[in-house]
C-alpha cells in the first residue's frame, strides 16, 4: 500500500509548506527524512509527486489531481481519531432528548449546534412528547434527559438542572372571542370556551397550569394548535417566541382576561434518572444549558 496515514501526512505537509524543509519543521522532523519519504512514496506509486529542480518541492500534475482525495482522506482520519477518543471518554453513540413541544421554540436546541461541532458523529434525537410522556419515557430509558416544565415535587430517583423559562401568551384569531381589547373575558366565559392544547389522551398530559377551560381541543403539536387557532376554533396558550411576530402583524391577538393577565412565565427544568450515567454528550449539553441560564433574568 502506497499511502499510509504516514505518508498521508507527510505528502500534505510538503503541499501545504512548499518545500521539505517547511514540512520538516511543521513535523518535527530533518529535511532529509521527508524527502526520503516523498521518494518512497513516488517508487511505490512510480510516480513523480514534487519537482526538486529549485529549492522549493513543486507539486507536478499526479500531485494536485491525488491532493482533494489526499485531504478528504485525513479529514476521515482525523475524525477517526477524534471519535475513538471520545468513546473512550463515555461518548454515547445517540444523545436522546424528550421535549414538551411548548420547548422546542426556545433556547434549549441552541446547544445542539455546540454539541454538531463539538462531536460530529454523535447522532442527536429531539421526540416531542407531553409533560407526562416526556418523564415516562425517561423513566423507561428510551430518554436520557427530559426537559419539562417545572412540577411541584419532584421524584426521589430523578435529579434536575433548572434551565430557564419560557414565556405562554395566551392567543387567538382577530375577531374571536376575547380578543377584544375593550371586552375582556370573564372567568365563566373563559371556562366555557374552547381552549386548544398540546397533551396527547387526555388535557392532563399537559401542564395543569395552561388548562383554564372545561370544553378542550387536542394536538400533538404546538404548530397544528397554531392553525386551528388562525382558524378561528378557540384559543391556547402558545411560546411566545413563535407567536410574537404574528401579534405583531396583526395575524393573531392576545386573548384579553379580565382577572389575570394574558401572559404565564413558566420555568423549565432538565430532568434525569440518579442512577443512570449520563454520556459525554449529555453531560456537555447540561454544561451549555448552565451557561445560557447564566445571561436570562434570575428568578424573583
């Protein structure tokens, strides 16, 4: 075999620094081991790879056309490496994350970008999943980590990172019912309004504190709610992160109460199992989940 990781390396430091000389101190090595290898590499191939009649190594024809494969070469190389150290270092071969769909809008799939650059071939998967969905499947273990609105107690076998949290505003179409500003509703019309959440079975999958109304519409999506409410069917409490620009366009209309106000600041918290070790890439994630908490309004 002509190429070796070795004469890989070598060939591209020549490239790279134009002369043996260069590649030499780029190395850490003598002049004359690199021009021996070069040579080496050339009988094998029986192929001429540099032209020595100056004092610099010009690459020849055979050396440019062998250069893009030369390099994508060591990238997969070098990626190899990077990857077998990292499993070494508890990298877990796919980081699962469970997240209420109310989440998903927010600031917690930022670190996912770190996450791609930092560890390239871990494979990452978001499931939507209701507040109780979210923590049954981690209990379970087909999630490592939930991220789920914060609940009054917390089990004995979990422990959590608080992350945060997130702005609802209560919406709904132009013309409906509440969205007035003069004739705010009163809590019996509240109650008897449709209301559309995100909970799959029944409005208990969600969390408690967003479900004000007796009559209530299911989805599993905050995007499908989003449309039965431009739809004119009712009304739901949805980020406001996806919502603002419609207010501001005139598309949707905060929902006006007259006992409380239209907007419920939840906090958000990241949830795992105690005795279940978390990989590398999880435990990263919650590192760059603290350092977001760190620049967002503490809490009063």
């Amino acid at each position: 075999m002509a190429f070796t990781s070795e004469s890989l390396k070598v060939f591209l430091a020549v490239l790279d620094g134009g002369s043996f000389s260069a590649a030499a101190r780029k190395l850490g090595r003598v002049p004359s081991a690199v021009s021996m290898a070069i040579s080496q590499l050339e009988a094998e191939l029986d192929m001429v790879l540099f032209d020595r009649s100056t004092r610099k190594a010009l690459p020849t024809a055979a050396a440019f056309a062998l250069e893009p494969q030369a390099r994508r070469v060591a990238s997969q190389l070098n990626l190899l490496d990077a990857h077998a150290l990292q499993l070494h270092q508890g990298l877990e071969r796919r980081l699962t994350l469970a997240m209420a769909p109310e989440l998903q809008t927010g600031a917690w799939s930022r670190p996912l970008a770190t996450l791609a650059r930092e560890f390239p071939t871990l494979e990452i998967e978001v499931r939507s999943a209701s507040q109780a969905e979210a923590v049954r499947m981690l209990h379970e273990g087909s999630v490592q980590l939930a991220l789920v609105f914060e609940r009054p107690g917390i089990d004995e076998r979990e422990t959590f990172l608080e992350a945060g949290s997130q702005l609802l505003v209560a919406v709904a179409a132009p013309g409906s019912p509440g969205a007035d500003q003069d004739h705010p509703l009163a809590e019996e019309q509240m109650s008897n309004l449709r209301q559309i959440i995100v909970a799959t079975g029944e409005p208990t999958g969600s969390d408690p504190r967003v479900v004000l109304s007796h009559r209530v519409w299911l989805t599993d999506s905050y995007l499908a709610t989003l449309d039965l409410v431009q739809a004119g069917l009712g009304w739901a409490y949805l980020p406001q992160p996806l919502i603002q620009p419609l207010i501001a366009s005139g598309a949707l209309s905060e929902v006006v109460f007259d006992n409380m106000a239209s907007r419920m600041r939840l906090w958000v918290d990241i949830v795992w199992i105690k005795n279940r070790a978390l990989g590398l890439g999880a435990k990263r994630y919650l590192e760059l989940i603290r350092e977001q908490v760190k620049a967002e309004p503490r809490r009063s």
